[in-house]
C-alpha cells in the first residue's frame, strides 16, 4: 500500500508491491473485477500484456497469473514493464 506524502491519499489495500519492481504493483483479477470493474472493462478481449492506460497508470493482465499489474503511465514510459519478453541464450550454439 502506498500513501502520497504530498496529499495524503491511500492506496486501495487490494494493489501490493511487486517484489523484484519497485514501481510495479499488482491485484488479483477477482479483487480487481469487484472494486474496480472499468479496470477489467478496458482489459477485456485484449491478449495478456496489452497495456491500457487509465490516468494516471498504465494496467495489463499478467500473462502467467490471474492478476492485473500497473505503474504509473510516467515510469511505463521510462521503464516499460520491467519484464523480459523472451529469455536470450547466454550460450551460443557453434555449428
């Protein structure tokens, strides 16, 4: 849970911290779809990993879990997801 030190507003007890990205928090979708539905409203159809942007964050549906992540639109600009879309062999193959 965050709080702005400026203005004092709470985050929702529902998005935590992602572990290993600081500026990525996630939800479990059912959580999500029950207090947020505009949320799971603009996700709907759209493949895992397709970013919509709600001001002020940027949301997706996790390809591997049933859970929602966002970071704000500014960090998804600078940092993206933070997450590999594929894994690069250290180990090139010689022929």
């Amino acid at each position: 849970m965050r709080i702005c030190p400026k203005c004092g507003h709470v985050d929702p007890e529902w998005w935590r911290p992602a572990a290993f990205h600081q500026h990525i928090d996630y939800a479990q979708m059912d959580v999500v779809a029950e207090f947020e539905p505009e949320i799971i409203e603009a996700l709907k159809g759209k493949p895992a990993g397709t970013v919509v942007y709600l001001d002020p964050f940027a949301y997706w549906k996790s390809p591997k879990s049933e859970t929602i992540r966002r970071c704000s639109i500014e960090d998804y600009k600078i940092k993206g997801k933070s997450v590999p879309q594929e894994r690069v062999s250290h180990n090139p193959q010689h022929t």
